[in-house]
C-alpha cells in the first residue's frame, strides 16, 4: 500500500529552552529519526501546522534544520501559531497558490492530496475566505480522482469547549463546497487539536492526530476560556492507502514500555508464557 506520514503540531521554539516543560526540537529530532529508521519507505510526510510555537525566525530555522534530516520529501502546512512571512524566509520551496495561500494539490499514485491554510488573520481560531473558498472550489472541480482533504483547522466542534471555539469558524461555508464534490474527497485529516480522534462529519471521514510536544485532555465538561493540556507522549500518524481503504495508525514514537511476543499464533498459546513474563525495571499501574 501506498504510504505516508502525518506529522503535526511541533509547536518548535529557538534557543534551549523548554515550552511547558518539554523540548520541542528534541521530539522533533527523536520523530524525523524514528521516521528514517522505521519508515524509510513512505513517500512523503505532510505536517499540518503550528511547525513553531511563536512564529520567530530562530524557531523556523531550528525546525528547519531538524526537518532536512528527512530522507523523504515533505509538505509544510500553517497553523494558528505560523507566521508565513517568517515561515518562507526559511524555506524555499513554498508553493502558493493565485491567492497568496499556502495551499497546494500534490498528485500521487493513490489519487491528489489537497492541502489547505486555514489561518485567520488574526487570533488563533481558523477562517477559510472567499478566496481560499475558490480555490478550494476549482481544485476539486478539477480533480479525475478522488483524494485526501489536510486542514489544520476542523470546521466542526470536536466537543472541548476550548478547542471549539478556535476551530475553523467557516464550517457552514465551506461544507457545502465539500458537499458539492463529495465523490472527490475520501478522507480529511486534521491537527490542531493534539489529541487522536477520528469519527465522521456530514459523511466525511477524518482522523486527528497528536502533536509532538504538548498535548490537549479530555476536558469535556470545561470552559471555552482555558486550554487544558498534558505530556502524554508524542506521535506521529502513518497512513496506509490504496483504492480500496485507508488505514491510519498511531504511532507513539518515543514509547520505553517493555515489548515481547503474546502467543505464537501457529505454535499455539502458551499459558506458562504469559503468566510467568516479567520486566525488569517496569512497574504496572497501581
Ligand atoms: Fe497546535
């Protein structure tokens, strides 16, 4: 099957400091080396936004210098914490589109992969304008096969208060444009929200992936003012596609928990195998 990665929310910040007690190039380096090492065959990564935490210069250049470890190609997204003026001095290969918006069609072998800007101009909700609504409109209008929709921003409410009220504030414009070309869109992935979720929404299929230095809790029941977040270990997503399906898995990059074998499944299952396993230096749950 066709394969590539989804990275997302590296939230990366200049000097060596820490953002809320983590360090954000070093999962940055640990995920491009894990990358190379176990997935050398994807075809490309895609991240989805919020490469920076501030939008600086020494923070793109610290993504920038982390991100070419790649031995892949791979395609950069805005999120609410990207600065695109910023974001382009460092790289130089940045594709726009008539507008101005990083926003592009990538054709592969598995059907195009359309990749958005859903950035507001201001504050860390996401907007998508006219303008992107157009492009958007005559992208899809031109597609022969159908393909994978990336956004930062979900249009919809994921049920975190907080989370809802930065989410992609043009829903209800731009879901009548993927209504339109329903049969062009298998699946849309999303980041922003650091936290795994999956579900479907008027019919689309999506899947959320966690991002690699803070992540977002369970906070159904809080108020919209206070992002609630935690260290739960980072992620990245590999996505298997054909014709046929397109599976997403998680992928806990960084996870130290013992492994071993459960059974051999033609060998049969081994009672004494399981009960007297143990691992040195791991503690279970109290
Ligand atoms: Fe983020």
């Amino acid at each position: 099957m066709f394969k590539f990665i989804h990275l997302t929310d590296t939230h990366v910040i200049g000097g060596d400091d820490l953002l809320f007690g983590a360090n954000p190039r070093r999962r940055l380096e640990l995920a491009v080396e894990s990358i190379a090492t176990e997935h050398a065959d994807a075809a490309f990564v895609v991240i989805t936004g919020d490469l920076t935490h501030w939008g600086d210069q020494t923070a793109y250049n610290a993504f920038y210098d982390r991100i070419n470890g790649l031995p892949m190609p791979y395609y950069l997204m805005m999120g609410n914490h990207d600065d695109m003026g910023v974001m382009n001095q460092a790289f130089n290969k940045m594709e726009f589109d008539e507008y101005g918006y990083l926003q592009q069609k990538l054709e592969t072998p598995v059907g195009p992969f359309i990749l958005t800007d859903t950035k507001a101009p201001k504050g860390h909700h996401g907007e998508y304008c006219e303008k992107r609504l157009d492009w958007l409109n005559k992208t899809l209008s031109s597609l022969k096969l159908p393909g994978l929709l990336f956004m930062h921003h979900p249009p919809f409410d994921v049920g975190i208060a907080s989370l809802d009220r930065i989410r992609n504030r043009d829903g209800e414009k731009l879901l009548p444009v993927l209504e339109r070309h329903r049969d062009k869109i298998r699946h849309m992935l999303f980041g922003h929200v650091h936290r795994v979720i999956s579900g479907n929404w008027h019919g689309f299929s999506f899947s959320f992936m966690r991002g690699l230095n803070h992540q977002c809790r369970l906070d159904l029941d809080g108020d919209d003012r206070i992002i609630r977040g935690d260290l739960t270990e980072p992620a990245y997503g590999v996505v298997l596609v054909d014709d046929q399906q397109i599976i997403s898995h998680v992928h806990n990059f960084t996870n130290t928990s013992p492994k071993f074998d459960l059974h051999d499944l033609v060998g049969g299952d081994s009672r004494a195998h399981a009960l007297n396993m143990r691992h040195d230096d791991w503690q279970d749950i109290d």
